[in-house]
C-alpha cells in the first residue's frame, strides 16, 4: 500500500483508523508524467484501480477529484506521490500573525482507533491487556499506563462498539479516554488567565484549527483592579484566596462551556488544557497563595512547568483531561511571559530581539540565540489608562488617536466606535449620545507625545505654561497647568491631560526603558535589532509615538511591531505542539532573571529615562511616520535633559557609525 | 563520623534526619575488644566521646546504654561497629505465622528532613525548585515530581519551619507531604477487601510494626451473601454496582478511622495504602462494573496491578496518599489470591506447594520455583456453612469440634465460646442461654469425617440406615437418613446433619478436589511437598479431617498447615516492601491459568472426587493424631468408590515406593 510505502521510506503519512479506510487522513494524489529528477516514469496504471474500501469512503464524505486512500491503493510500478500537507502526520499549521513561525502540529493527546482480541477462557487477560496488545500491534505504543476511570467505561466501549475502539492517548503512554467505534476529532482548550480579561482558544487537535475563541472579565476584579490591590487584599482577608481561585475556576469552566456551545460539542469532548497567565493568576489559578508575591524577595511556589489533571483545578473538561500550565520565569516574570518567549522564540535568531509585554508591570525579555536575559518592571497601570485623570478602558467613546497642531496647538482626535476625526463635519452628530467619555491607554501615548512634538510639554515633562497665553486649551489650575482635549459637555466634565497625567506615564515609561537599559547594558549593547510589543497595549499603540516617548529604545522602525496576544499563542503552541513543552522548560530554565528591585544601576536608569528625548537624527527619521505638522524649535538644553540626554546621544553616534 | 564511613562500606544505616542528631534512627554500638578475625583492635577511645547532640537527643529520647548516634560519632581509629537491626535502613519486618518468610522494610513512602536554601532575589528560583536541591543534596534524590496540592502547603511550611521541612516522597520520586520541622513517623494501611468481612492493618511505615487492626462486615452482605448474588443482584439492578461501590468505600473509610483512632493519630496521617480482595471486590472497590466476571468468559477490565490516588476511590486518607491494588490473575483468581502468594511464595522453593484459599470459591495455587498454576474451583458456600441446615458462621454457640464414638456411635463436641465438650459434667450450665446454635464450616467438616470414620456415613456419602436400629441418633426423614448431634431445647429445633448436607459438602470438597488434581496433572505429578490453607476456613479447620474427607491431596500431614490470613499478609507485604510489588506483579505474569470451566478433566475429577476415601495406608498414618476411638470395620469395596479410588490408591502406593 502506499500508506506502508511512504512510512518505509519515512514520510509520516497522518492516520487515525490505521489503514481500515474510514478516516480520510492518509489522501495523496499521484503525480502523473515523467520525473528525469527521479529516474522515474509515473504512469497512472502504476497505481492499483479505485478500491470498494475508497467508494464505500467516498459516499459517505467528501473526496476531492484525483485523491486516493494511500491505505488502500496498491503500489504496482514506479510512482511519485504528493502528499498533501493536510495528510502529513506533523503537519504545520499556519499563524497568522506577521513574521511568526508557524506551529508544527503534534498534539500531546492522539486518538488511536484499534481492533481488540475478544477473551477468551483460554486466555484470561483483562479488557486493558488486551486493548494494549492492540495498540502495540497496531501503533507500536508500548508501556502503556490507563486512568481508572477508563476502566469504568472500557468494557462496555468494547462490547459496544464489537471490540472497535478509538482509544485517546496522551503522551503517547497513558490512555486516557476510549469510546466504542470510529471516532475522529478530539479538541484541547488553550487560556491566557489575565488579570483583566481571560481568553480561551478551542483547537480541534486533529488539524490543529482554532474552532472559537472567547474572552470574559477576570471576575477577581471584584477583589481589584490590579494584581497588587489583589494581593493586598488577600493579606488583608486571610484565606481570601480559596475565593479568589474558585472566582477563577468557575470563569474558566464558563469559557470552556462558551467555547464548546459555539461548535455544537460538550466541554467533556475537550481533552487538553493548557494555560499561561502571570504569576499570581498562575499561583491563584492552581489554589496557591500569592502572597508570598506580594513582597521581597517575591518567590514563588515552583517555577517548573505544572502537568496535572484538569480536575486538580476543578475544570470540568473530560474527566480524565490534563492541563498544561507553562512554568513561571520568576516572582514578576510570569507564565505568560514564557508564552512570549514559546510565541516569539528570540533563541532562534542571531538578531537581538526585545519582547516587551506592558500592563501593571513590564516583563521584558532581551536577547537572540547566544542570550536570553528577562525582568520585570513595575510601570503602574497607567499604561492601562488607570490612575490617569480621563483615563479608561478602551471602549466605545474613548480617545484613542490624537493629532495636535504644533501652530495652533489645538487637537484633533478619534474616538473607538467612530470613524470620524474631531475635526471633521459631523463629528458630534455621529458620536452622539455615547459622547467623548475619556482616554485609553493608546490615546494617553499619542496625546502626550503629540503633545511633546507641539512643544506644549517640554523635556522635562512639565506642561509649559507660557503657552496658556497664546492658547486657551492650555489651562491653569493654581499651581500646575492642564491641556483641555474636549470642553465639557452639559453637567459633565472636560476632557483634559493633567500635569499628574504627564507625571504617571513619564513614571511608567521610564520605568519600562529602565528595565530595558538594565537588560542592555547586562547583555552588553546599545542597540536592539527588533522589538516585538506582546499584549493588548502592544496591539493598540502607535509604536512610533512610544518611540517618540522614549519607551522603548532606539531601533530600525520597521523593526518594532506588535505581537499580539503572544502569551495566549504561546499557550496555543503548547497546546498543538507537545515537543513545545520540553523546549520553552528549558528555555525558562536558560533564561537569565534580574531583580530590578536590588539592581542599583535601575534606579540611575529610571531616574534618567524621567525625561522626555528630545529631537536628534532617530527622532528625524521619525518625522515623516508621523506626519509632523510644522514645528517649534526645540532647546536642547533643557533642564529636565541630565546626564541620560548625553548619555543617549553619546550610544547613537556609536550606533550609527 | 560512623555513618558516613558505615554507609561508604555499603552498610546502610537508618536515618530520616539525614545526621543531625534528630531522628535517633542510626544507633549503634561499639563492640570493643581485640577482634582477630578482622585483625582489629577496637578500643573505646577509638571513638570519639560522647557528644553535645547526643546528650540532647538523650536528654529528650531515650536511648540504651552503650548506644551512640552513629551521625555524631567520630571515627578516630579501628573500630568495631554492631548496627542493631533497628538501626538498619532494610531491616526485617519478624512474621508471626510459623514458616512464614520474614518482610523486608522496605516501604514506598519514606521521610526526609532537609534544610532549605532562602530565597534570593538574585535567585528567583520557586521553593520547590530549592527544596528539590536539597532533597538531591542531602538524600541523592534526583528527577523528583510534586503533586499541586503540597505546592498549597509548601510556602507556609518552609517559613513555619524555619526552612526545615520534613518530606513524604513516595516511591524515591513524587513528593506527596511536607511538614515544617521534623517528623519521625509515617503509616501506612493494608487492607483486605473479602466478600465477608473487610479486614485492615495499620502499619507504623518506619518501624514496619502492625499497630492496629480492625475488622468490619462487608456492607455489601444487603446485596447478597454471596459474591454471585451480587453480581446476580447488578444484573436485575443496572447501576446498582455504584451502590455497592460506596457501600465498600464507606466501610474502608470506617475501619481507617477506627485504626487511626486507636492509635491516636488522624486518617490523614496515613500516607499509603494497599488493597487484595477477590475479582469482584476489586472491580466492586475501583468502581468497575463486576457484571463481565459473572459470565464466561469471565473477563476481568484489568489484570494489571493498580496505583492510583486514594481520592480516586473515595478514601479519605492523606489527600495525596497513593493506593495499590494488587493485580487479579483471572477472572475468578483474584488479587487476594496474588496476596496469598506474595505471603506464601511458593515460587523460592524446589518443594511443589498447594496453596488453597476456600471461600465460595476455592482459590488454588500449585507450584514451585520452576512452575506455577492456579484455578479457582466453585465449591459452593457448604464450607461457610451456608447451604447446610444447622449451618451457621463461627460464632458462640456454634459446634466446631466433633468426636463420634466408633462403638456407640454417641458424639461429644465443643462450641465457640465454652471450654468444656458436651459430655464433660456442666456442660448445659456453661454453654447458658445461647444454648448449641448451629455448626460452623470446620465443624462441619469435623463431623462429617468422625461420622465416615465411624461408618456412618459410607464411602458414597449415604448415611447408613441399617444402624438406625442400633443408635437413635440416626434418624429417618421417610426418604434419607440424618444425624442427631443435639437434641431439641424446648420451643427449638435439634442439631442434626442431614443427607442433603452430607451431598452439600461433597459438592464442594469434590470441587476443590477436581479443582487441585486438575493442576496437579496439568503440572504432571501426583503428590505434594506441602500445602498451606489460607484464609479464616483454613485457619479453623483441622486439617486431618480434610484429609479423611479427601479435600485435599495427600501429603504427610506436617507439611499441612494453615496459612492463615495470608491475602491480608500479603497485601501488608505490599506495603512494607515496595520491592514486592514488581515482584507479585511479574509472579501473576507468570502463573498459569487453568480455566476449570473449560477443562473436559475437571468434570471428570469431579466425578471421581465425589466419594469419601476409605482407609489405605495415608489414613493409618492420620489414625493417631484424631485420636480415633475403635472403630468398625469398614468394606473397602463400597460401591460409591468407583474408578477412582483405585487412582488414588494407585498414586499412593507410587508415593510410598
């Protein structure tokens, strides 16, 4: 058979039924002619006719013209035969995503179909023996161990189902699931628990799809916003985390429940769950206190990856389902973050890459196939648009695209939901009732950058008053100045920028270039090659503004891109790809942790990265990107400069020569 | 120091402290004096005084004169060490059963006290991970796994502790407890799952010593008394196995707590259990439909050995405590069979031994080192005295010792609970109110070989009703005949052995009989070295008689004794060894099963085994030690002998010659 043939010569040619002609995954098409390449004439002859086994297959699912069951179609001559990808055994599945690898699918749970010997009083061996001598026989898995559970059910599948079984098998050693008959897909689950929203890809892991895909709210926002006023809770509430992981809990089992309903299956049909989230959630999720994250010297429970059953954590997939939990990198440094890594895979490039994940903290990893360096950096949620005076989340009626006239110095903006600029005619007829209701954590980046370009906030971040006199949305409030974006509407409140707005975002960026720098300067370089931004505010954000900023280093533009939600592919990948696991363990385990907390030279690197870069040739090549509006002359002598301003300077001019 | 230079001499002493003068475990003594033999002299000042951690351990502990803490003793010249036996690391376990072969300590789940390294914000390892090294850094175990719920405790532990915890790790690489500081003591239970009544041993896992034991009535008895019943009871009940699951789970539950309340401590301090128990009972306790066992082919859902997690069977022990299950041999020879062979080994002798487990089926195993077999024979309940008209369970009031007078045919006898016989003066006022209630199983057996003996009951099993005219006690019913043992109290009924009963017992012992012979010629011989009678009926019955009744092949009567409970003492074996279990579970490979049910020559035996032997030599041999009284002549001619008596009396004169 062609199916043997191609096996003998080491093409793994994908088979769920092995060899029986039911399940359809070993088609192949003959390529007809001569192949000088190959010495070989193949001439359709040379191929056994269209068996009764392919037209008893045939009328019952769709075959595309010219495909054959390489199980049942004999080899009579010289042949050359295509194997399509979906008929390859480890087959890649493609990513979306722009520059990504693509995933080689191998999922860690494979269904085996398998005739069992009937007993006989001659030989009286139990069912499991048995069902085991098949699957050895029939797919050479030995050393086989079995769930008790599979007990309960087996004898009654193999009686059912006339002693034909599919039998699931997780790791190529345990069995873990058998139902009488011929049965073809089986689906796992992967989920990123993040401590805002938590999101759920369904994967058929017979082709590797995503079938549906589904996010709710982190019901622990109840307990707070952000991770730290959690924890703070809990030292507060003793045995307050029983709570927090069964809140948890019970939304995964409602994302798994969404996810099933929505491609007409059970959430008992899923039989793989893997997960990623930071190291609370991660902690939380598998019932252990986080408090002990709460404060120096932030260790965690285990930094290994965690394999148990789903039940362990009360998820009521298949009752005989394992989870898949990545590994921690460090106390701030969480699973998610190793999600990236598995998504982005740094180690495989000589290129410097710098992957950047921003929410209440940074994590921030540094480095290419020699290196891996990686920390975690408390940025604060403004970020997020918390702790901003007009700040929100990004939802309809939020600011989230901000231009401003470096002349006039007066705004024009976009609000999610609306096409429309500020600017334009109909503007407020087409946002209507919903209105201007605030800033996201995008808008909040543009505005201040745009800003910085006007000249409007200087170096040093302070909103320049001078200006008030010239325009009018520059606004004192006694002591400090404010720039209006949106007046008020009737009975509400204006939308604005505060001093202490600029004050939170220049805290966080220069926190997260802090990391950065201490990352840099570890690994000795001035220069990163690429930088991939992982995470809602990676996706929404207009990098050159957080280049204008300074959040993140200098780097070739076309080089900074955003990865996506990469922590949730990176479960996605370990979820398809068993051999995943192993690699991103080891990876985790290769990875360099530095503590910002006691490192001295952070604190010189955030103190410096306080100020706002000024305008040198990276900036100028910045200029068109953004399609500055003419501007004022920018002193470089600035006050709020120090020593950082030189010291930047000084690591372009060697970065560009 | 002692232990370290002990242990280089491939002597391995005890310690669970790992020599910090805690634990006590590594005592030894010095043996002083001039040692010719090793060309040692060994003086007291060789080693070193007696330490500042001794006198605190002594201060605390007691500890015999002469003893040292081999971890705080300093090795300064020749020395001669005697490490007692309690002191070493695989000590033997002494076995109370005579012949029996002593356990090796050995358990699955041993402790461990390490010091942890603090974690480091320059290391932001997990605690697990540096708990991990200190457990390869002190004890040299390496690859260790961890189950989630320690991973709950371990935080709080370690800081508890200060950083020393003690371990649970089970079989050399799962940790499965942690507590903070030291702790000496671990427990495992042993439990035997019959038809009857549960049976469990507490075991202290360091010492190796049984500290409680307890017994319970299966609670499935309401199902039915017998083990058919019940799966008769399943088949007219669908689902009603799940009753019966947690009708034997609760009582396993009962009896751990009952131990554990004996000896003070709580169920969760017991980190290990083992369980035998029969085909059905084994199903029954794991959850597993019995109904396949109560047809042929009798096919078991697994005839592999079981380790899973306790709470996978609902019992209530440790949270992380394992379960094994030894495996079943067949569909009717059970994992209490493989306990009696792992207690009884047949398989480290050249001498051939007979093994028999009687309950409602008899269990039989037969072999030596070179070869094993075993069947299960359906002797019927007659041996439990069910099925018997005055048949009652071994309890007070209860005939289990007979003797009829060859002359006068007047019986004498004994009941549970009374020290005199029934012709001894007082005897009426010493039994009371309970009066004679019945016959149990071995005085049934009694009876019925002192009635052959005396002639009363003929080599076919017919009660002779000629002597009716010259003893009363032999009375007619119109059609048979029956024995008077106890006349009527007033309002009651009389004791007698009736005809049926007499068939009854042939029935079972012809069974055993086909059942034993069916092996032996299988095995290709006609006698055996040794045979060992297991279980409560072999405890009580006194093994002459079942040689006179010809249960039980011929063999020089010392070499027949009781095995007593071995299923349990196997399933303690199992416990306190984990070497057994690799090892039982290989034997069980290897045993070969012999299904009666398919063996044209077990009905053949049968037949033959239907008679009652007559005197040949063997049974002159048995004469004194039943104390026989004169007895009658007896033909040895009777009819009922048949083909094969001349067998047997064929094989004896072989045997003899």
């Amino acid at each position: 058979m062609v199916l043997q043939a191609a096996r003998s010569l080491g093409v793994d040619i994908d088979s769920v039924c092995g060899g029986r002609g039911i399940c359809g995954r070993c088609q192949v098409t003959q390529a007809v002619g001569e192949f000088a390449k190959h010495g070989v004439r193949s001439r359709p002859e040379n191929l056994s006719e269209f068996s009764a086994v392919e037209q008893e297959y045939c009328s019952t699912q769709p075959m595309d013209e010219g495909m054959r069951l390489s199980c049942s179609t004999q080899v009579l001559g010289d042949v050359v035969i295509d194997v399509p990808s979906a008929s390859q055994l480890h087959r890649q599945v493609v990513r979306k995503e722009a520059e990504a690898h693509d995933i080689q699918l191998n999922p860690v749970v494979r269904l085996h179909f398998v005739e069992v010997q009937q007993p006989d009083m001659h030989d009286p061996s139990g069912d499991l023996r048995r069902l085991e001598d098949a699957l050895e026989f029939e797919w050479r898995l030995t050393d086989l161990k079995c769930d008790v559970l599979v007990l309960h059910r087996l004898q009654q599948a193999l009686r059912e189902g006339d002693w034909k079984v599919t039998v699931a098998v997780h790791g190529g050693n345990q069995i873990i699931a058998v139902w009488p008959g011929f049965r073809e897909h089986t689906y796992g689950i992967a989920i990123d628990v993040g401590s805002t929203t938590i999101a759920a890809h369904l994967c058929n892991l017979s082709t590797g799809e995503v079938v549906a895909a589904s996010g709710i709210m982190n019901p622990q926002i109840r307990f707070g916003e952000d991770l730290m006023s959690r924890v703070s809770y809990l030292m507060m509430n003793p045995g307050g985390e029983k709570e927090m992981t069964q809140a948890v809990r019970v939304a995964i089992n409602q994302l798994a429940a969404d996810v099933a309903f929505q491609v007409g299956i059970d959430p008992t049909d899923i039989l793989e769950a893997t997960f990623v989230g930071n190291p609370i959630m991660h902690h939380l999720l598998l019932g252990i206190s986080p408090i002990e994250l709460g404060g120096a010297p932030f260790a965690l429970a285990s930094d290994h990856a965690i394999t148990i059953w789903a039940v362990e954590i009360d998820f009521a997939i298949h009752r005989n389902a394992r989870i898949y939990v990545l590994p921690c990198i460090a106390g701030h440094v969480g699973a998610d973050t190793a999600g990236v890594v598995l998504a982005e895979r740094p180690d495989l490039s000589d290129e410097i890459t710098l992957l950047v994940d921003v929410g209440t903290n940074a994590e921030i990893v540094l480095g290419n196939r020699k290196r891996l360096l990686a920390c975690s950096s408390p940025t604060g949620p403004a970020f997020e648009g918390a702790q901003i005076s007009c700040g929100q989340r990004a939802a309809p009626g939020a600011i989230e695209r901000v231009r401003i006239d470096a002349s006039t110095l007066e705004p024009r903006f976009k609000v999610i939901g609306c096409e429309l600029w500020s600017d334009d005619p109909g503007f407020v007829e087409a946002i209507g009732a919903t209105g201007v209701t605030g800033i996201c954590g995008s808008g909040i980046i543009e505005v201040l950058a745009e800003l910085y370009l006007a000249g409007v906030i200087r170096h040093d971040g302070v909103i320049n008053g001078e200006l008030a006199a010239r325009c009018a949305r520059i606004q004192s409030d006694g002591r400090t100045f404010a720039y209006e974006l949106w007046p008020a509407p009737e009975g509400g409140s204006a939308i604005r920028v505060t001093q202490n707005d600029v004050r939170a975002i220049q805290l966080g960026k220069a926190a997260l270039y802090a990391g950065v720098r201490l990352l840099m300067e570890r690994m000795g370089i001035d220069k990163v090659d690429k930088i991939r931004l992982a995470g809602a505010f990676g996706s929404h954000i207009d990098v050159k503004y957080a280049m204008v900023l300074g959040m993140i280093p200098d780097c070739a533009l076309e080089q900074v891109s955003s990865a996506g939600n990469a922590a949730g592919t990176g479960a996605r990948i370990a979820l398809l790809d068993q051999r995943a696991r192993p690699t991103i363990e080891s990876l985790v385990r290769r990875i360099e942790k530095i503590e910002t907390a006691v490192e001295p030279r952070f604190q010189e690197f955030f103190v410096e990265a306080m100020a706002i870069p000024h305008l040198t040739a990276p900036y100028e090549r910045l200029r068109e990107a953004v399609t500055l509006p003419e501007r004022q002359p920018v002193n470089t002598e600035s006050p709020g400069r120090g020593r950082r301003g030189a010291r930047r300077e000084a690591a372009r001019v060697q970065a560009a020569s």
